[in-house]
C-alpha cells in the first residue's frame, strides 16, 4: 500500500521521519528485516533515498539458481 507520503520502492519503503517530517528514512517494506548501515541515515529528499537503495542493490551480491535453489553468491 502505498501513500502520497510513503513510497515504495525495490522491496523498501521511502517515508517522512516521524520526528522531522522535512527529511526521509528507509524502513523494510513488510514485516520485520534489517536495514542496512549504509541506508540507516535521513534523506533530504526522496529521490536522494532512492539513489541510496540503487546503490546498496547495485553492490550487494547476485542470487544465482543451482538447479531451482537460490544460492547466494559473494
């Protein structure tokens, strides 16, 4: 579900800081999960919390399948 104040985006959600609703934080989209260190800060703008969540996915180690298993590479 997403708002006109939350979006969703490659598996997190991009949503206002509860205490300063001008800046962004990156939350697990679902229940429960870690967010990693590197997307843990405030974001100035979505766009910029975006560009975060592409870079951490862009670095972050490919799945490959071995004979229909996901087998995490790295």
């Amino acid at each position: 579900m997403s708002s006109a104040y939350m979006d969703d985006y490659n598996g997190y959600q991009v949503k206002p800081h509860k205490d300063t609703p001008s800046h962004y934080v990156i939350v697990t989209a679902g229940k429960g999960g870690k967010i990693p260190d590197i997307l843990s800060g405030m974001f100035t703008t979505k766009q910029i919390a975006k560009k975060a969540i592409d870079a951490y996915l862009l670095g972050k180690p490919k799945k490959e399948t071995n004979n229909g298993e996901e087998v995490n590479k790295g």
